[in-house]
C-alpha cells in the first residue's frame, strides 16, 4: 500500500505543469532560460562552467563560505577537471527577472551524478542566476545554488 501511495505521489508531481508553463514569458525571458538550460548542457559535466562566466563573475554554493571569482573556477577546472559525471539532471524554472541587460533566473536543480570514485549522489538544488547581457550575449554574471537537505 505505501508502495501505492508514493507510486500515485510521483505519478502527480510528474503530472503537474511546472511552474514555466504557468506563465507567459517575454522573448528576453525565455532567451535568458534558454541560456542558463544550455550552459547546464555544455558546462555542467565538462566542469567548464567558467566559460559561460562574465569576467566580473562572483558566486557560491552551499558547500563554500564565500563567493568565488571565474579565475579561481578555471584554476579549478585546470586542476581537477571533471570531477566526476552527471548522470542526469533536470531544471524546473520558477522565474525569470529582466531589467535592460540584466536578467536574474530562479529555480530548481535535481542532479543525479557519479563521482570519481563511481559513488552516486542525489541532490536538489535551489538556485539562482544572475547574467548579464553583452555584445548580445548573456553571461553569468553571478549565482547562488543551496544544496536541500532531507526534511
């Protein structure tokens, strides 16, 4: 019976419309999504997220205490490489803020990934984006992404 009720919980949650599709972005919004969900593509396994960073870019998660700059990611990048691999992950957008050149993305992230060591890890982020639009290219120009735990 438990068995059920999760399998009808899921079911529903699927189901549900996301939040993206509950309203009517503009063109400048949907162009800012779709730059954050193809940086996720081309970045997030790679460990090449400071491509898409903006010179100026500062940004931390939760298992940072500060802000971090892009030169200190690509060092990272350098260093490590990729970590590891994401296995899947998926981004529900909750909403997108634009003002001139200037665009600020919240949502959710569930990521699936493997590490170096084959070990698998859930998680269910919490984030947000700042970019910025130059030579009409969007950029990050900063984020914050905290990591949920359990409860």
């Amino acid at each position: 019976m438990k068995y059920l009720l999760r399998l009808a919980a899921l079911t529903a949650l699927v189901a549900a419309p996301s939040h993206a599709a509950d309203q009517s972005w503009s063109a400048e919004q949907a162009s800012a999504w779709a730059f954050v969900t193809t940086a996720w593509q081309r970045h997030a396994d790679a460990g090449t997220w400071y491509k898409s960073m903006d010179p100026n870019f500062y940004g931390w998660t939760t298992g940072y205490p500060v802000p971090t700059d892009r030169a200190t990611h690509k060092r990272r990048a350098d260093v490590f490489g990729a970590e590891g691999k994401i296995l899947f992950h998926r981004l529900d957008p909750l909403a997108v803020a634009i003002s001139a050149d200037t665009a600020i993305a919240y949502y959710f992230a569930e990521i699936v990934e493997q590490d170096h060591k084959g070990a698998r890890k859930t998680s269910a982020q919490r984030c947000s984006n700042t970019l910025v639009r130059r030579r009409a290219q969007w950029h990050i120009l900063g984020w914050m992404c905290d990591t949920k735990s359990e409860g």
